[in-house]
C-alpha cells in the first residue's frame, strides 16, 4: 500500500467517532504500532487536528471532515452490495479493496443517510469459493498483460502444460473461468481457474492482431456466446 493511501484510510478510521488505539490502527492498516505513531505525528505536523497520546489512543476532531458524498440511499445501498459481492466471490486483496471502499463511504456519509442506512446489512455468501490465490495470480497477470504457464486438468481428467495469455476473466456463479489464448493450441481457449495447478507468471505479451481481447470477443460471438 502506498503511504499515501494509509495515511488517508488513517484518517478515516480516526473519524469513526471512538478513540482508536494505535494497536487496533495497526491491525485495520496491517502495520506495526510504530508505523502508526509516526504517521500520526506526521498527520499533526501537517496540521491535521488529533487528539490524544500514546497508549491512550487517537481520534480525529469533529471540526476536521472530508466534504459528505452525495449518493441516494439506493445508491449506497447498490455499493454496499457490489463490495460485498467482490469480498465474498473475488480474491483477498480486491476483498479488502471493496471493505477499504465501504469504510470509505461510511465515515463520510451525512447524518441523515447514517442513521438511515446500515450498510453492513447486506451479506452475500461465498458459495464455496476455493483457490483464491489462483484467482489473484491470474487477475494480476491480466491486468499487467503477462503470460502465464499452467497445469491444466480438464474436466475428463486429462492434464496439460499450458502457456496462455490471459485476455479476460468470467464469473459464473461460483466458478472463475480465464478466456485466454493458447500457445499450445494456437487458438483461444477458456480455462476454469479451479483446475489450474502450478501457476507461474511468465513474461509480458505484445497485444497482437487475431490473438488479442478484440479476437477473442468475436470469437465468442461465433460460438454463440
């Protein structure tokens, strides 16, 4: 996580409205106690108004708050579900992504929406999810364009080693499944992530014509899809 991004999800746990400690600030942020301290001093050099002291704990005058964000409470409650959503069927990191988000949301939300809306009603199930890890090496290898050499075990208990080049992921419900092309078939191909084993991430890809997301689209169009 970049600095600055902590030092403002540190602002907004210390506007919850209750004295934090810096252990608990430690544990939301996933840093030491220490890192917490100096960033706090940091915070009241810059002139951010906070109250309280080491083993005490800290909390963010009311005086000091970033401007309301103007959503309806449908719209609140349509984020509430999408986060939600990410955290139950995603992998960890973009589940701790859409909770940051959430968190984001509530310390800013007016009085009125507040006392309205409580956003952590809505749950969502997991639905068995399994090898998120998986699903994170392949989402990270998407999003940077790099290939990805695989185990691969098709659903007739056939295994192959694969290098792909992850073009777009799907959700079917509760399977993540990886359209990609495939080197070995020179052609594209969609991969259950659930079946894959021995996942590395490789080298980067040029986007080429007739193997690119483009193709691949149209390709799925001709299947019906």
């Amino acid at each position: 996580m970049r600095r600055a991004d902590r030092l403002f999800q540190l602002m907004l746990l210390l506007q919850e409205g209750k004295v934090r400690t810096a252990r608990y600030l430690g544990e939301k942020l996933e840093v030491s106690e220490r890192t917490v301290y100096r960033d706090i001093s940091d915070l009241i050099g810059s002139g951010i108004p906070i109250d309280g002291e080491a083993g005490v704990g800290y909390l963010l005058r009311d005086e000091y708050r970033l401007p309301p964000l103007m959503f309806s409470g449908e719209e609140l409650q349509a984020l509430a579900l999408g986060a939600e959503m990410v955290r139950a069927w995603s992998d960890r990191q973009m589940a701790a992504t859409a909770a940051t988000a959430i968190r984001k949301i509530e310390s800013v939300l007016p009085e009125n929406l507040r006392q309205e809306i409580d956003l952590k009603l809505i749950e969502v199930p997991d639905l068995g999810m399994q090898k998120r890890e998986n699903l994170e090496q392949v989402r990270l290898a998407t999003d940077q364009h790099r290939k990805l050499t695989i185990r691969y075990r098709s659903l007739a208990d056939d295994v192959t080693e694969r290098t792909i080049r992850p073009l777009l992921l799907y959700f079917w419900g509760n399977k993540w499944t990886i359209g990609a092309f495939c080197e070995l078939r020179q052609d594209f191909r969609a991969f259950r992530i659930d079946l894959m084993t021995d996942i590395r991430v490789a080298e980067p890809f040029a986007t080429e014509s007739g193997c690119d997301l483009a193709a691949y689209a149209a390709y799925q169009s001709r299947r019906g899809w």
